[in-house]
C-alpha cells in the first residue's frame, strides 16, 4: 500500500510542532517520544503502519479548536482517531500528520426521554450509549459487531452499520445532529434535536466522510423505546448456497427480522469456542434470525421464518429460549472477527454489498477464489441487508501470503461492484479501499466527491490520504 | 498480528512464547474498553492493545526498558479484564509477566522507587512483620496529613498509612496446624493461609476453617507453605516469586493427600493456578502442574457441598466481584449463588468487570489511579444501597473499607449462616 509522500518541510520542524502543540494543551496531552507512538501507527487493520508526527488527546471542545488552528497555521495534516477499531484503516497515521484521539472526549452529555435524543461527546462508546438509556427501556439502534469499544465519533465518521440495522437503519438513519471543528478551528452546528433540518442534507453529508471535512465534537443521536422483547432462532444448512437462498426467501417474503446474520462452516466454530452458545458444528452454513416484539408477534413470526427455513432442508433449528442463550448467540456473532484469531494468527475483514438474491451466487465465487489462491476464507456477515464480511485468512509474518490476501479482496470487492453492489457496506473506504473507488466511481463523479472535500478543507489536511486514490490529493495540492 | 523476531531470537523459550501470544492478538482493539485504566486515563497506551503493542516492540528490539514502557506497564493493573473480553484468547497475563521481568532485568527504577518496592518485598509475605510495620502505620495514621506535598513518593507513604487498619486484630500463626473435621468426615484439604491475611484479616481464615470443619472436612495448614509470591511475580521478580512457588508446591506434595488446596485470597489462587505454568521448565513441573490443578478457590469447592442451616436475617449484600476471580480464575456464578443459598438478598453493582483499584501494591503504588477506581466502585456499590459488601479477597476488602458500608468476605456470611458467629463488621446492621 502506498503512502502520500510527506509534505515539504514539516518533518524537518517536528520538534517545533510538538513544542508548539504543548503549549496549547495540558500536560500528557501530547505525545511525541518515538517509543509511545509505536502503538498509535495503526488500527484495527493491522497489516497497514505508519508512524505518525505525533498524537494529542484533547478533553474539550476547545482543545479541538486550538489543536486545529495550530494545525492549519503550520499546514499540518491531521488524523482522526477514535477507539482505533476501523477495519479499513481509517485511523492509519502519515508520517507528517499529527492524529487527534478523541478518547477522552468520552461524556454524555444529556439525555432526553421525552423527546428521545441523547447528547454524547465522540469518545464515548457505541454501547454505553444504550447501557446509560437502557434502564428507562431505551436504546441506541446501530449496533456494529465492535460496538463494547468504537466510539460513537468514528460511527458517524464511517457511518457504521451492525446485525440490526436490517430493522432500524444504519448510523445516519438514527442521527439528529452534530458539532464539527473545522480545520480553519470554526464549530458548526448541523441538524438538531428533531428530525428535520432545513435545506442541504448536511448532516448526510458529514456522516461516512470519515474524518475529512471536520472533527466532531457533539453527536445528537435518536433512542428509541427497547421492544417488549426479542428472540433469536438458529438454523444450520448443508451448504452456503441453500444458507444464501434461503436469507434471500426470507426477505422476498416481506418479513423484516430484526437481524438476520450468515456464518459459516470456518466462523460457526471459532465463534463456538469463545462463546459456547450451542451453534450446529455439524452444519455448514448457520443463520441467525432475531425477531422481537409481543410475545404473539414473535412467536407469529418465527412460525413463518420456519416455514421458509424448512422448505431448505436445514440440519438444525432451534430457537432460543432464555435471555442467556440470547446472550450467548450474540456474543459469539459480534466477537466472531476476533475469535477469527483463535483459527488464523491475522485476516483481512472485507466489507461488501450485493443484492441479496445474488447471495448463492457471490458465495459461490467466493469459494472458488479461495481455492485459486489458496488461502481459506471464513464469511460472517449480515445476510439480510447483503452486507459481505468475507474473512480472509493469512499468515502477516509471510509477505506473499498477505499479498495474496490484498489481491484476493480486491477481487471480491470488485465481484460485488460486478453483481449491482457496493464497494463498501459499513466499515468505510478507509486506506483499505481508495485505489478501488475508480472501480465504484465515473472519473466526473470522483471529482465531484473531491470538490466537496476541497469546499470544507481546500488545503487537504484532513485525513487526506483515505478515501479518494491518491492522485487526488496529489491534484489537489 | 505480524511480529518481527528472528530466529536466534526465537530460540529463546520465553520469547518463542512471547510470539505466539502476539500471534493470537488480531489488533481489533475489543480489549480497551474493558480496561480500567484506559477508561480512567483514554489513551491507547494504557489499554491492554497497548500495552501489547509497547512490549512487541521492546522485545523485537531486543531493548532495555525505558521510562516511557516503564510507566505505562506499571500501571496496568493484571486485573485481566482483557482476557475476559479478547475474542481471539490472547493470554495477556504471560505476557505482561514476562515483561515485567524484562523491566526488572533491564530498567533501573529512581531509588526511592526501588526503595519502597524493596521494603514492600520484604514486609508483606510475612505476617510478623507485616503486623509490626501495620502497628507502626497505625500510630503514624493521625499525621498522614503532616506528609509535604504531592509528590509521588508523599502519596505513596499517604497510601500506605490509610491502608492501616483502625484496630488491629489479634495475632494468627496457623502453619503446622490440622484442623479436624466435626461429626462426619467428608474429605481433607489444606488450606493457603495467605501473608498479609493472616495479620490483617484473621477472621477470614477462623470462619474458613470453622465452616469446612463443620461441613465435615478436615482442614490442614503445612508449616512450610507461606506467601504464594504473587506480591514479588507482580513486581517481575521472578527468582524469588519461583521459590516461594518452589517451596509451597513441596509443602503441599509431601505426600499427604489432599482432596483439594483451598485459597480464601483470590489474588494468591490465580498465581497457585499459574505455579504449573510457572515451573514448567522446572524439574518439579509435574508436581507444580497437579497442585496447579489441584487448586480451588473456596467459592469453588462450597458450591457443592454448602448447607446453610440458619434463618437469614433480612440484609442485602452487595457481592464485588475481585478481578483474580472473575477474570484471572473466571469464576463468576459461585460466590453469588452461594450468598443466595444462605438467603441473602444479592445486589450486583454497575459495571461489575471493573477493578476497585486495590491490585497487590497497586494502591500503594499508584495512589491517583487507585483513588479514582475505588471512589468508582464504591458509588456504583452504594447506588444499590447494600447493608454489607461482600467480595473473595482480602485487597478488595481492604481498598473498599472505611466508606461507611462494612466489607466482609463472603466465607464469614456463609458461616454465619451456617452456625457461626455474626462477623464482627456486621455489628450494627
């Protein structure tokens, strides 16, 4: 992967920018020895690393502020960090950029039942949202598999999704408004407490463009009331294609679970061995459907769901029973990338999106590229909204094997721009996908997106090397 | 995760291990938000990712430690509320160990820092002198505000004389002593006895011993077991934290049998459990593996055989979960199921997987961290308005007392209610 070449005389007055940088925050808000960056030059896609000039940790707003005036003066790029869990190397540092972790900007800072909003700062986690609503029987609907750690600021950045987005809508759909920092230090107030805001689709606009038009600051989400309850049913398949065909029957029906995942043979047992929710190890393909509601509607419309299901032949149907086995089953869904590292030392998370009746099709495909170039896959994803998260596993300490692994994700993501879908689902472009956006985009269209950038950060230093392919940047200084 | 390390680096047995724990780590980053110093402090370098990331690099550089690792490893808190969230089963405790060694080998701590950890090192795994130096603390108690400034080592001493009890109990010796069984007998054991626990908590011990007599079995305490070295392994000081490995593994091998080794102090059973680990280059690696397996926190070996024969009064007990259980042995259910047996009325507080801060020397070592950990603990305890706090070790105990609730573990309720004595800290409730 390619770097941006370091701006013209900024690494040569790094000991002046730190310096300065100090001056303007508290102390241990800023860090520039070369031993505490070593864990800052990367994220949650490892096999990228870069070192950065240094990183502060603002508190407040006006550090913010000041950290972007300080930055823009100097002409220095700026990263935004959250949790660092992005899986398309959104937080990937440059060498003369200096990355902003909002960690400590972690409070809540209103929460309003009746009107049912909650005020939060970018650093707190996407479940301590729902954990601080959760005894007046709200929630916060988006739920990413990372949601115990990311950060609410990177969910909006990348605009995530989750299992239950199928229902609810991904970030952008449960947003009501945001304070962002521009580069030039001034703070915008787009949308509000209520849905709608007059004019442009700003808020639309900010959502997903991962750290390059401003630093948010203040993010006003939707809550909604919890349902009277939920269950989760389990059915195992004899192959990948049946598991597709059958997620795309149940969504042809007109049912709309309120998650609906895709695991198979590889992910059902490593996620076993962490969660030990009783998956079938026997089936090669599982799915998990979650309904909630009444007890009547549930058990309506897990009836149907069975219906559906058994025309496929399943190996194995069960549905939950208790809060606990709930519990279970999610936890080994949403560590399923992780507990990915019990059966591969590393892997590369792809983030695609098909139409769901192409699903038998595109894991099929899948499957023969893993064959050709001999590197195993394992898929864990979310069916319903034909949202791909194709694992791809590797050995990091052998180059060619992750060279394979970079090839073999392009391929799959190209496969999905192919089949009518899209290069990314919910993890965002990142690092990871920005030479592939001219496979997504017309040249007019890419310019046009770049304009956008250039209106709100005409220097390019906001994260400037994500997202675009680099002649973009190049182009724009 | 990639890794960098060459093959004479290989060669060497604790780095082979090292790698293959960083092998395992997939950088996703699901760690730090379950960490209490990362939610404390937010930053990366003091989460356990982190932290993961600074001892990779140190190790592949082959490099001394510096000031910068030093720091932020000496403030994690080997809770390993990490292992209990790490999808991928990264066993971070090896790997902080092992680098704690390297600190200790390679970096060379201010003096009064090495000091302190020396007279730390040499006090608390042994009862006498720990209850002479407690009596000392104990007179000096009144004019900790006397002590000048905010400087680390001020707050340290501070740190240290609150941790003074306001009364000092009566003097415990139990090494040599057999405990016999009452009426039946249902089985033998030996029982750790603990350092520290001895001079500052008897009562944990007397009601251990009482409870199991009376369900039947027989209790024994060698003369040759003493502290289980976790104070000194915490501190990566490795050679003495293998003798004292050394030397309980062998008092509790001498051929008497025992149905099990019962730890009344969390904190040491995580490190008894570990001693098969530990040893395992050791000519005495079978026998540190059985004694390993042969380990049972009491929660665990009550569970099935606790009967409470009493009528339970009406209290509600706040149950703290101590790290060494529930993350370094996992064990969750036991404590709270069996409160529930004897009839108490169970309250769990807000984010349960978090430290109270007390962590071995942690609070005397770290005074800011473990202030703020325990003033967490504690409003997110009392929100459930307990009458008593109960937890299965004797640091939490001491990190939570003197805040107007009464602490006691747990075995002193479940005695209680079993035919023994009212715990003294109940007096009043």
């Amino acid at each position: 992967m390619q770097q941006a070449k370091p701006k013209p005389g900024i690494l040569d007055k790094r000991a002046e920018i730190i310096a300065g940088l100090q001056a303007i925050l508290p102390e241990r808000a800023v860090i520039g020895d070369n031993i505490s960056l070593k864990p800052y030059e990367t994220d949650g896609l490892s096999a990228y690393k870069q070192m950065p000039l240094a990183v502060v940790l603002p508190e407040t707003e006006a550090h913010v502020v000041a950290i972007m005036k300080f930055c823009n003066l100097h002409g220095v790029r700026v990263i935004p960090r959250g949790a660092g869990t992005s899986l398309s190397g959104g937080a990937l540092p440059m060498a003369d950029a200096v990355v902003i972790g909002m960690m400590r900007m972690n409070k809540i800072l209103d929460i309003n039942y009746a009107d049912r909003y909650a005020v939060v700062q970018p650093g707190v986690t996407n479940i301590a949202i729902t954990q601080a609503v959760q005894d007046e029987q709200f929630f916060y609907a988006p739920d990413p598999s990372s949601q115990l750690a990311c950060m609410i600021g990177g969910n909006v950045s990348m605009n995530s999704g989750g299992a239950h987005c199928l229902k609810y809508g991904v970030t952008a759909n449960n947003l009501l408004g945001l304070r962002i920092v521009t580069i030039e230090g001034e703070i915008l107030e787009i949308g509000g407490k209520q849905m709608d805001a007059a004019g442009y689709d700003w808020l639309g606009l900010i959502t997903g463009s991962e750290g390059q038009l401003g630093i948010l600051t203040e993010v006003t989400v939707r809550i909604l009331r919890s349902p009277e309850g939920a269950r989760a049913m389990l059915a195992g398949f004899a192959s990948n294609e049946v598991a597709g065909q059958c997620v795309d029957a149940i969504i042809s029906s007109g049912i709309i679970p309120v998650a609906l995942e895709f695991m198979d043979k590889p992910a059902i047992h490593a996620c076993e061995d962490f969660a030990h929710a009783g998956y079938p190890l026997d089936a090669e393909a599982l799915l998990i459907i979650e309904v909630e509601g009444s007890e009547t509607e549930q058990s309506e419309m897990l009836a149907r769901i069975r219906d559906i299901c058994a025309a496929y032949h399943p190996v194995s149907m069960r549905v939950s029973q208790t809060a606990e086995e709930s519990a279970a089953i999610w936890k080994g869904r949403k560590g399923a990338f992780g507990a990915v590292g019990r059966i591969s030392p590393d892997y590369l998370c792809m983030d695609g999106t098909i139409p769901t009746s192409e699903l038998p099709n595109v894991l099929k495909r899948i499957q023969a590229m893993s064959d050709e170039y001999g590197l195993k896959v394992a898929n864990i994803f979310h069916a319903g909204d034909g949202n791909l998260h194709p694992l791809i596993m590797f050995d990091a300490n052998d180059a060619e094997s992750f060279h394979k692994a970079e090839a073999f994700g392009a391929d799959i993501l190209k496969l999905c721009v192919e089949v009518g879908g899209c290069l990314t689902g919910e993890h965002g472009v990142g690092i990871e996908k920005r030479d592939l956006m001219s496979v997504q985009f017309t040249p007019s269209e890419l310019d046009q997106q770049r304009r956008i950038k250039s209106a709100f950060d005409p220097a390019w230093l906001l994260n400037p090397s994500k997202v675009f392919p680099l002649s973009g940047l190049a182009a724009a200084e | 995760m990639q890794t960098n390390f060459t093959a004479a680096q290989l060669e060497k047995p604790e780095i082979a291990v090292a790698n293959n724990i960083l092998r395992t780590c997939v950088h996703c980053g699901m760690c730090t938000a379950t960490c209490p110093t990362f939610v404390t402090i937010g930053d990366e370098l003091d989460s356990p990712r982190g932290r993961i990331y600074l001892i990779k690099d140190m190790l592949e550089n082959d490099r001394a430690a510096s000031q910068e690792e030093v720091l932020h490893l000496d403030r994690c808190l080997s809770c390993l509320s990490c292992m209990t969230t790490c999808p991928s089963g990264v066993d971070y405790m090896h790997l902080v160990d092992h680098a704690r060694v390297h600190v200790n080998e390679t970096y060379q701590r201010p003096l009064t820092d090495r000091l302190l950890r020396g007279v730390l090192a040499q006090i608390l795994p042994y009862p006498k002198r720990m209850r002479a130096a407690l009596n000392l603390a104990r007179l000096a108690k009144p004019f900790a505000f006397l002590l000048p400034g905010e400087s680390m080592l001020i707050k340290r001493m501070r740190a240290m004389l609150n941790l003074a009890p306001a009364k000092m109990p009566a003097p415990q010796s139990l090494g040599g002593t057999v405990h016999k069984a009452i009426g039946r007998h249902n089985g033998r054991v030996a029982l750790l006895a603990g350092c520290a626990q001895q001079a500052i908590g008897p009562s944990i011990n007397t009601a251990t011993i009482e409870l199991l007599n009376r369900l039947g079995i027989e209790v024994v305490i060698p003369e040759a077991a003493g502290c289980c070295g976790a104070l000194v392994h915490h501190m990566g000081r490795h050679d003495e934290a293998l003798e004292a490995a050394k030397r309980n593994v062998n008092a509790w091998s001498d051929g008497a049998e025992y149905d099990a080794i019962i730890v009344n102090t969390s904190g040491c059973g995580t490190v008894l459990k570990d001693y098969g680990f530990m040893l395992r280059d050791d000519a005495m690696a079978a026998k540190a593996a059985a004694v390993s397996a042969k380990t049972m926190d009491i929660s665990e070996y009550l569970l099935k055989i606790y009967e409470p024969t009493s009528v339970p009064p009406d209290i509600t007990v706040a149950y703290h979960a101590a790290c060494s259980l529930q993350h370094g042995q996992k064990i969750t259910a036991a404590p709270k199921t069996l409160l529930r047996k004897a009839g108490f009325k169970v309250v769990e507080p807000k984010d349960p997987h978090l430290c109270c801060g007390s962590a071995g020397t942690y609070n005397i070592m770290q005074p800011d961290i473990a202030a703020s950990l325990r003033r967490r603990k504690l409003d997110t305890l009392k929100a459930k308005s307990p009458d008593v706090i109960a937890a299965g070790n004797i640091g939490c105990l001491t990190q939570l007392a003197g805040d107007g609730i009464p602490t006691v573990h747990m075995v002193e309720l479940l005695n209680w209610m079993a035919g023994g004595p009212k715990p003294a800290a109940l007096n009043g409730v």
